[in-house]
C-alpha cells in the first residue's frame, strides 16, 4: 500500500523557516500511481483538532491553503521524487503542532480536489508524523 514518510521538522525560533518534506512510495497502488493523487498536509497539537494546512493535487497542481498560513507556507510536489514540500516561513509560536501529510483520491471536479483533501478529512493514507517546534 501507499506509504508516507515525513521528515524536516525541528525547533527554530520565531520568524524562522522550516522545509518539511513527505516522501510517498508503494505506487502503483490498486492501478494508480503518485499523480493520481492529492497530497495534503495536516497539523496536530495534543488535545486539540487535527487541521488542514495545505494539500495539492499533483496531477495539475491546483492548490488549497488554511487562511492562516497563506503568504508564509508553500506547497510543492515533484512527481519525478515522488515528494511533496511544505516550505514554512515566518513561523510564530502557534505554528507549534506535530505535522502530517496524507494522501488520498477525493472524489470532486478537477480543480476541485486539493480542496476536497484539506476541507474533508484528509485522505486514506497518512504517515506518522514530524514535530514542529517554534520558539518564542
């Protein structure tokens, strides 16, 4: 099956950056490959709600960010890597959280699916996670 590894968490000061990366393997997975699917980043901090941050649909790109992060996260995928990137800037104190990517295939129009990942509740595939750490 489709496995997720997240990795580039750490501990940084405010205002710093981060680059958390979810390497993705097992494709073909029942006939579909890496850019079948929307690949999404989620984030958790202990006792609270999990929350979407970002997901991407790698086949055409489209894109879904939480409101709170736009202009300081980027998503990006490289299908040839099989890899999707959260670049994190300007990172403050309640970015704190254990982050998460999953992946899945939501059924929804084109341009329309990394929305579906990220509002919905993710996708059936998730990795374990890497924690995310700010300093005040």
């Amino acid at each position: 099956e489709v496995q997720l590894v997240e990795s580039g968490g750490g501990l940084v000061q405010t205002g710093g950056s981060l680059r958390l990366s979810c390497a993705a393997s097992g494709f073909p997975f029942d006939g579909h490959t890496f850019d079948d699917y929307a690949i999404g980043w989620f984030r958790q901090v202990p006792g609270k709600e999990r929350e979407e941050i970002s997901c991407i649909n790698t086949s055409d790109g489209s894109l879904y960010y939480l409101d709170s992060v736009k202009g300081r996260f980027t998503i990006a995928t490289d299908n040839a890597k099989n890899t999707v990137y959260l670049q994190m800037s300007n990172l403050k104190p309640e970015d704190t959280a254990i982050y998460y990517c999953t992946a899945g295939r939501p059924l929804a129009p084109r341009g329309l699916i990394a929305d579906m990942l990220c509002r919905g509740p993710g996708g059936n595939f998730w990795g374990q996670g890497t924690q995310v750490t700010i300093s005040s």
